[in-house]
C-alpha cells in the first residue's frame, strides 16, 4: 500500500514538473514573438519618438533585416515596385560587401539603408566600445562603397535580436550612448508575422501579421528579406494588401 501511495506521489510529482516547463516555454514563447505597443519608449531613440508618433493617419513602415539575400531580396525588391512602396532595409554589413549590387538597387529605387551591424555577432558587437562602433562603421563603408556615395552615415540602427530582447539589456543600454556619439538612432518594431521563429507558409505568415497589427495606428513591422526559416517574400503581396484594405499609408524613414 505505502509502495502505491509512493509511486503514486511521484507520478503527481513528475506530472506537476511537466505543466510548469509547458508554461514556461509557453511564456518565453510568447515573449520572443510578441509585438510591444508603439508607446513603449524601449522601440526607439527619444529623437525618433515624436516623428512618427506625430500623425493624424494610419501608417505602416515596412522594415526588412539581415539581408540582402540573392534570393529574397530581388522578389521583395520587385513586388515594392509593383506597389509603389519605399521600405527600409537593415543590411547586415558582411552581406553588403557580398552583394552589393543589390543594396544599390536598394538605394537607386528610393528605400532606406539602415544598419544593422557588420556581423551580427552579438559576442563581436558587444565586447568593447571600439568594437561596436567598428561595427557601425565598416557596415556604413560596405553601403558607400555599394551604393558609391562617399561617407554614407544610415543614420539608424537596430540592434540583432532587437533593444527590447533581454538579452544583453546592459550592453545595449550602453551603447545606446555610444549610437549617441555617432549621431545615430535606434529603432525596434511592434508588429512582426514571425518569420524567424519557425516554418510558416505565405497564408500563415500574413494571419501571424494581422494578429500582430491589431489596432495600432502606427505600425513599423518587421521581417527578414532572407529565406533562413520563413520566407516573407511569398506572403508580401498579399501583407500588402491587406494593410492597404486596412487604410494604412507606407513609409520609410527617409519620411522622417
């Protein structure tokens, strides 16, 4: 009897183990994907604040990072065209200096340069001051010598992962100070149809958008113009459409 009461504890145990590892993957989960509101001051730079919350209109910033990609790129790249859209590119510096042929097309066909790092190495990025701002630096050379103006300055960063990740909070907070100096901002995102986080199809890539989007005015919206896990190029027409159903005007931060 006392054997069964004992095995009995233990299955309670193991069971109640297993529902508050359910829960807190669920939660980081939900963490990891989750859009933050455009009030949050944590999305972007204080300079950066007032310009976009300064609008009486619906207005969506189309953000595309890590690339450019010679697959993905080219397809985002001919559908911006067909839609008369001018997004903003965060490129990745080593990739610049790999095609850069396609960041000048970026460039020529009006859309925003931005930065997002030389190698998204977060262990590079963030071991010394001289290390950031090199990274900062060599991605604005890779873009100068891609798009053949001299000493071009993005101006904006985003950070890999994101400033609102908790990952390396201290580090980031720091360089916020650094990004300073440069004469640089940063900006995040709220809203984002998951494409980093696991497999989806176009169809599921846009519903995962309109949760996303909800009722925001103002929407800078992320995705990957690459094809690592999912790829938004087949799900950004009909993205598009939608927003434009939605009543949304495009942006990007040559706007601002």
């Amino acid at each position: 009897m006392k054997k069964v009461l004992f095995n009995k504890k233990i299955m309670i145990c193991i069971i109640f183990i297993l529902c508050i590892c359910i829960y807190i993957w669920k939660i980081s989960e939900n963490q990891i994907s989750i859009a933050v509101d455009i009030k949050e001051n944590s999305i972007y730079s204080d300079t950066l604040e007032e310009k976009i919350k300064q609008t009486n209109e619906k207005v969506a910033y189309l953000t595309f990072d890590d690339g450019p990609n010679p697959k993905a790129t080219p397809k985002i790249l001919k559908i911006l065209k067909k839609e008369n859209i001018k997004a903003t590119f965060f490129v990745i510096g080593k990739n610049v200096e790999q095609y850069p042929e396609i960041v000048k097309q970026e460039y020529e066909e009006g859309h925003y340069i931005a930065n997002h790092g030389y190698s998204h190495n977060n262990k590079i990025l963030y071991k010394s001051d001289d290390s950031f701002k090199k990274e900062i630096k060599k991605t604005d050379e890779a873009i100068s010598q891609a798009i053949g103006e001299k000493e071009y300055s993005a101006k904006i960063f985003r950070f890999p992962n994101g400033f609102m990740s908790k990952s390396n909070k201290k580090q980031k907070e720091h360089a916020v100070e650094l990004l300073k100096q440069m004469d640089y901002t940063y900006i995040d995102w709220n809203c984002l149809n998951n494409d980093s986080m696991r497999k989806y199809n176009s169809s599921q890539l846009v519903s995962n958008l309109k949760k996303s989007i909800g009722n925001k005015e103002v929407l800078i919206i992320l995705m990957h113009d690459t094809k690592d896990v999912s790829d938004s190029s087949e799900a950004l027409e009909n993205s598009i459409k939608y927003l434009k159903l939605k009543g949304y005007k495009f942006k990007n931060f040559y706007d601002e």
